[in-house]
C-alpha cells in the first residue's frame, strides 16, 4: 500500500513539474517574440558602479539584477518599460524604444532616509509624527574618546542633559526632561531599545556600529513601552547593508589625554613658609625635607585606541554583516583603564517569495577594568602634605596612621595597594521571524536573551593602609544577571483613497533572573604574589574575618499586551492612539497590573489651500498628545514582600551548638506597592522655513508624576515588623519648553555651512511627599561629613522646591578677628558653629537652560565640525573647597592658595555653608573635528577620510572648582565633595576607510 501510495506521489509531482516548465517555456517564449537584448551600466552619483540594481521589465515579473561592476543584460521589447531601483536610491523608468544599451545613474534617496523614524514596533515618516521624537544619526554624533554611546548625544538633543567625569570606568549621567522619581540608578535613567530588543545593555555597542538614535520624549511616544517609560525612551538603530552593495570598512584612531585644570595646592615650601609666617611648625615625622606633588604622582597622560572594522552585503533576499570593536582607554589617574571588545554579527534572509524574513543578531561585549578606591585616593590627593616623602628609606611607603584630621593616608600607596579589577561579558542573542501574511498585515516574533557575567575581585596587600594588620585581603564577587523577552506583534498597513491606517497589536513576556553567583571576602595570606586568585591561601584566625556578599537570587517577570492605532486623512490631519497592560511580579499582589494610554493628534497645516500663498513656509504642523507612562525600573522581585535576613548590626549566636546568624524581618510587605506613573501632555510646533533650508520643533510639556515611592515612610511597629516601610505617595511635576533648528547656513558648489542649535528650559518641584496615611514633611539628603558635620545634610526634597535643593548655614562674613560669622535661626550674628536647625534654602542644582550648538562646514573635500554646549541657572556646593579650606589645621593636611586670603584664626573656615555654593553655569567648546576625504578613481577604494579631533578645548565659568560638569543625577546632584574623577582634555587621530 504504502509502495502504491509512493509510486501515486511521484507521478502527480512528475506531471505537475513538467506542466510548470510547459508554462514557463511557453511565457519566456511569448515575450522572447519581437525582444532584443538590452545590455547597460549602472552608477551613483560619484560614478561608482552600483551592484545589485533591481533591473524589471514595469507590469511583469520578468528581471534581472546588476553584476559587481554595475553591469545587466535583459530582453525587452520596444514597448516595454524599464525599471531600476535600489533601496536606498531613487528609482528610475526608462522606455526601452530602439534602444539596445541603456546606461543610467541611480540617485541617493537621502530626504526619504533621513526622514524615517524608528518609532516603537515599527517606523513612520517624520512629517506623520504626532509626538516628541528627536532623530540623531551617525553623522551628527559627537566624536572622540567616547566610552558609551551616551556620550554621542551630549547637546545634540534639546532636553537631554548628558554628565560624564573623565573616569573610563564610569558610566554618564542621562536625565531627560528633568527628574521624575525618588530614586536612584536605572529608575533615573531612559529606557534603550536595541533593534527593538526592549532593555538591551547600551554597553553593547560600539557607537562605530550605530547607524540613527531616536530618543521618544512625551508620553504619547512612550506609552506603547509602557511600565518603563516614564524617563524616555532611546531606541538604538545599528548599520545593516545596503541592497546590492558589499562593504568593508575600518576606523580607527589613537588619542592622548591631559587633566584639564588642577587643585592650585600649596608646594611643600609654600607650606612651611605659611606655618612659620603663623609661628606654627610642623611635626619631624610630618616633615623630612621634601616637596612632594601628589597630584603629579597620581595623575598620568593617558593614551587610548579604538579600532573597529566592519563588513557586510546585500542581495535580493538577504543581508548580513559581522564587525568587531576594540577599545583601550587608560585613565588620567594611575592603575584606571578600560579595555573592550565587541563583536557582533547579523544574518536576514527572505524566503517565499518575500513572504517570509527570518534573522539572527549576536552581540558580545568583553571588557575588563581596573580601578582605584577613589573616595580615598581622590581626597587624600588633595590632603595628604607636601612635607613627605612617599617612600621610606628601605623602600615601603611611608605613612603616619597616628595623625589625626584629613589626609591621614598615603595617596600613592592607596593607588599601588589596593587593586580593583572587574571582568564583564555580556551576550545578546536576537531570533526575528517576519511573516507577510497577506497584503498590508505581518505579524513579527521576537526572542531574545541577554546574559551579563561579571567577575568583581578585589585585593588589599599587606602594605595596604585601608587593611591594616590583616595580612592581604582579597574579595570576590562572581555573578550572572539573565534576560529573557519573548514577543509577537501584528502590524497592518492599509492606504485606501486619503486615508491611511496603522494598527498594531502584540504580547510581550519578559523574565530577568539576577545575582547569580557568590561574592566572599577573607584575609591573612602568607604572600601577596597571587592577589585574589586564589582564596584557599587565606589564613582567617576568626569566622569574622570571612564575609559573605549579601545579594540572592531574584526573578522578576513582566507580561504586556498593547495596541497602536495610526489614521492619517489626506496628509492633512494625524491621529494616533496606544493603549498598554503591564503586569509585573516586582509590585503588590493588590496592584500588579497597570494600564498606560496614549492619545495624540496632528494638523500638518502646510498641506491646507491657505498655505499656498505663504511661500515662505515649506513645512508647518501642529502636534499635541497627552499619554501615561510608568517607571518599574530598577526594583528587584522582593521590594513588596515581607523579606527576612540579618539586620545591620546583628551578630552571630549559638544555636544548640552551632553559630548562626541573626534573622529577622529586614522589609515590611506592602501588597499595595505599585509603579510610578508620569502624565504628559506636549503641545509641538514642526516647521520649514524657504524650502526646508531651515528647518525646526517647538515644544511645551507638562509632566506630572505621582505614586513617587520612597522606602522609607514611618509606621508603627504594632502595626508592622520594622518601623519603616516603602510605599506609593509622592508627586513630583516637570513643566518645560524645547526648541531645536536645523539650518543651511550657506550653500554654494564648494561650500556648505549647516547649523544646529537647541535650548531647553525645565522647571522641577516636588508637590507632595505625604498623603492620608504616610506622613512627611521632608526628606534630607547629602549627608557630607566632615570635621565636626558628621551628622549635616546639605540637601532636602520638600513640598514646593526642585530635587537636589540645597539646606545650608547662611555665611555672614568674617568678623573683626577674621572667623567665619553664620546667621542662626533667630536672625542673630555668631562666631561659633550653627546648629543644624539654623540652616536655610538656598538655591538648588536643577539647570534653568540647557542648550548645545553644533556647526558643520564642508569645503571641496574639507570637514570642520565644532560643538558647543552648556548649561545655566543651577548651583554646585563645592564641599571640596571647603574641606580643604582649614587653615588651623594647616599642620595635618596641605591646604590650597585660596586660603593663603584666610585668616589663620579662622576656626570656622572649613564649615560647609552657602560662602561654597557657587554658579554652576558654563559654556564649553565640547569638540572640534577637523577631517580631510580622499576619493581615489579606483573603484576598489570608495573613500578615506583622515581626521583630527580635540574635545574640551575650553571651558567658561565662575566655578572655582575642577570643573562645573557635576554628576546631576541620583538625589544629591550638584555636589563636588571630595569625589571628582578629573576631567581631561583629548586630541585624537582617526582615519575611516570605505571599500
């Protein structure tokens, strides 16, 4: 039966294989009459021979493509109608006629590239946007020694407000439209996209490979991502191929790195002179003869490379590419230094006729950094004294552990000590599947899983002054943090007459599994030749001496069902509506579900009659959109339950024999515990000025957040376990306005000047922390130190003022005998030290405008490009100064030339006090770009460009410190306190290469 069945099988297959090739012999034929064969040449605009062109016969399936030099071969009668296209290029029709070789060049199709924007779960044309989208490509990014992509934004976005210090190691601060949360870290921060894998680690890319950034601002344009939304959204595009094209290409550049500006700090003559002019003198151990620079010690000319070379191809039904990134970034303090590197690699290919799109992207990033105790080496940098020698005769660092005050440690021998490495490796693997299910509708499947492996190991030597008398000690930290998304969404597109009609609908499951590992600390080795590598040589006397990292395992989950509906009638009025439900296990079991709606709207006023007899104007729309989004991020899956551990403090019993550890309640459940939510409403103004020479956005947001969780809300303990609990009770709002312009300067044959300044202004303010059941007044923060200030705050968040509100002594001047006078509560004029009930408001470290300028000018083959940015309206508290501002101690720690103006009996110079709140605002040429194109006539070498770069060249400002780009993120910003990371000044070389 079965044979029967098989020899039936093949026969029907036979005959309908041979009626096929019947009807294809018969087709061709048809055509072939009364056809002649038309060969031809395509190029582009530089007269490059284009490969890959789509070469068709208009209105049949009949084509052919062009080979590697440009070249087709078709048959075609009289009649028909060629037609050549190429994504990425205009596409041509040319009748055939008698024509027997038709040559033609292919025109980029820049407008309409540069035009699409990558929106959530699809694209759209900028001109059909209805909310706040700002677009970035390669192009207009910032260069440099870049360490994250983030930095490739600093002022190129109104808004967008990007900090970074110069350690390597260190990520940049990113704030969006102001600060919207109580909290720390990731919940501060926007929400990256990586070709649209939601939550990708930005850190896994090199900014070579990233082809366009579009940061999403209001909540019409977030909402669809729903419970992570509420900071932005930054979605990430990377490089793909082109249609028809292979490429190769490199860049690269080498770079040296200089401390921008110094402490001026007294020389160890200096000193002296100062001491004895004040009829002090130092301590002999204090003092052996030397001048000793510290900053010089600690600080080094750092050299950094980057390399990365990438390469690619795409035919008619696949495109693939793989590149692979190095990065060496030595730090400008001793013993700091990033080494990196990426690969990835990408493979689309299309079968069934197009109808099917299965793709697969690997990414893995490896780096491996070194660090130093910065809260120890940057202070004790300033502190330590000139007077000493950092060595002893027989070669161990000297130390003096018996002085007291400041500057107690060996700056030199906490460098060269304490050792600090973290390797980390983190992988990206994305699974895409794309089906066309009938004309208009596909339906997207997406898999992705990201794995963040990190090795932390520490090792303090036996001449470590920061473990003294343990004989070495070592720590390790060994933990996997995974993500798993899984997502599948339907888009249809329909045009039927003037409208037009988007709707999408998908499922997202999400699964993050952290802490995955182990961390220990031991001490007592016999030697310190292995470091940590080896933890079995310790040689603890007590159990105390053995640690263990406190950090269990968690899993969170996240499921979300969302829907977008897009209508657009007759290129005049947009609509756009979004609707998202987040579930996650982080929150209460009574509030684990949340619904996040978006509603926009648009009237692209240009395509209106009435505008026709305003030349002038060549692009005017009016957008408004109002929308919820939320913030879960950083929250672990235990921050509403009721969680048991060892309390701080706690020690370690007998139990029937044996010691154990304390355990107890550590965290109150709260089932109410739900996220933050942020409503925004944006009102926009898109225009275009003498045919879009000029080109800009206007806009004005309200952006109000509530449910602000803040963990640490009084309760009573009859009540619950512990006397405070985290819950949902604050708001906080954000009201600001935007504006950005794009404009062609000037334009001749040889020369073009393009210029693109923005300006931001936002206002914070914290509305209320309490509700009817949780009860505060205010939160202080910034808790210093400081001789004498151990238990000061600088910092409040209060009803009616901006997160990072300074609470500070009011300074009143020096008296007659040259102390430091401070007004106290009563109004009254003292000498001593205040209390901390005499503190008052006094500015905060929120910018009133933030603003960058970006120019480029092209001449013939020449490239200048120059950026500069700033910001104005917010206060720094430079607790730096103050500290080191202590002329009475002038014996235990150096001090610097400013307080060679101070009077020696000023006891009081040192407090911190609004004498060291100082301007924040500063103007910075950022970097400047000087490059050269060479395009060689061999078709083999498309073009190389050589460049020269230099960032902070310039800064102006009237802050006395470092440098007045201070951390503005977190719930302390604004504040320099002995923890600034100098920043540099680089000039770097770079060449690219196209092939």
């Amino acid at each position: 039966m079965k044979q029967n069945y098989k020899k039936t099988y093949l026969s029907f297959i036979s005959r309908w294989q041979c009626l096929v090739a019947m009807l294809l012999f018969f087709s061709l034929n048809t055509h072939a009459q009364g056809s002649k064969t038309i060969t031809g040449k395509v190029i582009d605009e530089t007269n490059q021979p284009l490969p890959g062109v789509t070469v068709k016969i208009k209105g049949s399936n009949l084509g052919t493509s062009t080979d590697t030099n440009g070249v087709y071969t078709i048959q075609a009668k009289p009649s028909d109608i060629l037609t050549f296209s190429l994504l990425g290029s205009l596409t041509k029709e040319i009748p055939v006629n008698n024509q027997v070789k038709i040559n033609i060049t292919l025109v980029s199709d820049n407008q309409n590239l540069k035009d699409v924007v990558v929106i959530g779960y699809g694209t759209a044309n900028k001109k059909d946007l209805t909310g706040a989208v700002t677009s970035v490509k390669s192009e207009e990014f910032n260069q440099g020694v870049l360490v994250n992509p983030a930095q490739l934004l600093q002022g190129k976005v109104a808004g967008l407000n990007v900090t970074k210090s110069g350690d390597p190691n260190a990520k940049p601060s990113t704030i969006l439209r102001g600060p919207s949360t109580l909290r720390e870290g990731a919940a501060q921060e926007p929400f990256y996209i990586i070709d649209g894998v939601p939550g990708a680690s930005i850190d896994l890319l090199a900014p070579a490979d990233i082809e366009n950034i579009d940061i999403l601002k209001d909540a019409s344009s977030t909402a669809i991502y729903g419970s992570r939304a509420a900071n932005g959204v930054i979605i990430v595009t990377t490089k793909r191929s082109k249609s028809g094209q292979s490429r190769l290409n490199y860049s690269g550049y080498a770079a040296v790195e200089k401390v921008s500006k110094k402490y001026d700090m007294l020389s160890a003559p200096e000193l002296r002179q100062y001491l004895a002019d004040n009829k002090q003198t130092l301590n002999a151990v204090d003092d052996d003869g030397s001048d000793t620079n510290w900053q010089s010690l600690l600080e080094r000319t750092g050299y950094s490379q980057n390399h990365n070379v990438s390469y690619g191809g795409a035919g008619q039904t696949s495109d693939y590419g793989a590149s692979v990134n190095y990065l060496d970034n030595k730090g400008i303090l001793k013993n700091t230094s990033l080494k990196r590197t990426i690969v990835r690699a990408f493979l689309n290919e299309k079968f069934f006729n197009d109808r099917l799109k299965l793709g697969l992207t690997i990414t893995n990033s490896n780096s491996k950094s070194s660090d130093i105790y910065q809260s120890q080496a940057l202070p004790n940098m300033l502190f330590y004294l000139p007077t000493v020698n950092p060595f002893n005769t027989d070669g161990s660092y000297k130390e003096n552990y018996n002085r007291t005050g400041s500057g107690t440690r060996n700056p030199l021998s906490i460098v060269d000590n304490n050792i600090i490495n973290n390797l980390n490796n983190k992988t990206l693997i994305n699974g895409m599947a794309q089906v066309n299910i009938i004309d208009g509708l596909k339906f997207t499947a997406s898999v992705s899983s990201q794995r963040d492996q990190n090795n932390y190991s520490t090792y303090l030597n036996s001449q470590s002054g920061l473990a003294r008398g343990v004989n070495g000690q070592a720590q390790k930290i060994d933990v996997l943090n995974k993500n798993q998304i899984l997502e599948g969404y339907f888009n249809y597109d329909k045009t039927f007459g003037k409208h037009s009609l988007k709707l999408l609908g998908g499922y997202s499951w999400q699964e993050d599994r952290t802490n995955d590992g182990f961390g220990v600390t031991t001490q007592n080795f016999s030697n310190d030749n292995l470091g940590s590598n080896n933890l079995f040589l310790s040689n603890p006397t007590l159990l105390s001496q053995i640690t263990f990292n406190d950090a269990p395992i968690s899993t969170l989950r996240l499921i979300s069902y969302y829907g977008r509906v897009q209508y657009n009638y007759n290129e005049k009025y947009l609509f756009q509506a979004s609707l998202r439900d987040d579930g996650s296990s982080a929150f209460g079991k009574n509030n684990r579900w949340g619904l996040f709606p978006a509603v926009s709207a648009g009237w692209r006023i240009i395509s209106e009659d009435f505008m026709q007899s305003v030349p002038v104007i060549s692009d005017l729309k009016l957008r408004a959109g109002y929308g919820v989004s939320g913030n879960s991020l950083g929250f672990n899956a235990f921050s509403s339950l009721l969680i048991y551990g060892t309390l701080p403090g706690s020690n370690k019993f007998l139990n029937n024999g044996s010691i154990s550890n304390a355990i107890g309640p550590v965290r109150n459940p709260n089932p109410d515990l739900k996220w933050e939510s942020t409503a925004t409403t944006n009102i926009g103004l898109d225009f275009g000025l003498f045919k879009d020479r000029i080109t800009g956005s206007l806009d004005f947001y309200v952006k109000k957040t509530s449910d602000l969780i803040y963990d640490r809300y009084e309760v009573s303990t009859t009540q619950f376990f512990l006397p405070t609990i985290t819950a949902n009770v604050g708001k906080m709002k954000n009201t600001g306005v935007e504006f950005s312009l794009n404009a062609i300067a000037v334009k001749t044959d040889n020369f073009k000047w393009t210029t693109s300044p923005n300006i931001a202004h936002n206002k914070n303010v914290v509305e209320t922390l309490s509700d009817d059941f949780y009860k505060i007044a205010a939160i202080q923060t910034a808790q210093l130190g400081g001789k004498g200030q151990s238990g000061n705050f600088s910092q409040l968040i209060q009803p009616g003022y901006a997160l990072g509100t300074f609470n500070l002594w009011n300074y009143a001047g020096k008296n007659a005998a040259g102390v430091s006078t401070y007004i106290n509560a009563a109004g009254q004029t003292i000498a001593t030290q205040p209390l901390t009930t005499d503190a008052k408001i006094a500015g905060d470290a929120q910018p009133k405008l933030i603003y960058g300028w970006a120019n480029t000018f092209n001449y013939k083959n020449w490239d200048l490009n120059f950026l500069v940015r700033g910001v104005l309206g917010n206060k720094i508290l430079n607790a730096t100064k103050a500290s080191l501002n202590n002329p009475a101690d002038a014996k235990l720690q150096n001090i610097p030339r400013f307080t060679l103006g101070e009077s020696f009996n000023d006891i009081n110079a040192y407090l911190i006090s609004d004498r060291f709140l100082e301007s924040g605002s500063y103007l910075r040429l950022d970097n400047a770009t000087l490059g050269y194109t060479v395009k060689p006539k061999t078709p083999a070498i498309k073009a190389i460009r050589l460049y020269v770069t230099a960032n902070n060249l310039f800064v102006i400002t009237k802050y006395s410190g470092l440098d007045p780009e201070i951390n503005i993120g977190g719930l302390t910003p604004g504040i320099d306190n002995n923890n600034y990371y100098p920043k540099t000044r680089t000039f770097s070389f770079g060449a690219s290469a196209s092939f």
